[in-house]
C-alpha cells in the first residue's frame, strides 16, 4: 500500500515536466500556425487556413520541399 502511493508522488512531476516541454509548445506552435503577425500590429490576428493555402499555391514552398 505503501509503494503504490510513492509511485503517484513522483509520477506527477514527471507528467507535469511533458507537459510543459513537449506538449504545451507544440500546441501553441499550432496555434500560432493559424495566425497572422504583422510588425506594425501588436499582437496575432486569426486567419485561420490562410497560411496553408498560401503555402500549398506557392512554388517557393515546393521547391523548398524537394531540396530537403
């Protein structure tokens, strides 16, 4: 009985440290892949799919794919 509540005491700040490095940025990366920046602006604006269809038009975008 003893054991198995020691397990839970250094279970939870391992899961706390995932995530804080791993999963945390990588959804504020996906949220940010879903905005805008603009120098002359404070702050993101949503334009939500805009950026991937920009991408998916643009030749420079393939290009750089194919140079990987």
């Amino acid at each position: 009985m003893l054991q198995s509540r020691y397990k839970h005491v250094f279970l939870w700040p391992a899961l706390i440290a995932l995530l804080a490095v791993i999963i945390f940025p990588l959804i504020y990366t996906v949220l940010l892949s879903f905005s805008g920046w603009s120098v002359n602006r404070i702050g993101l604006n949503w334009v939500g799919w805009a950026n991937y269809a920009r991408a998916i038009v643009d030749p420079r975008f393939w290009q750089s794919m194919g140079t990987l």
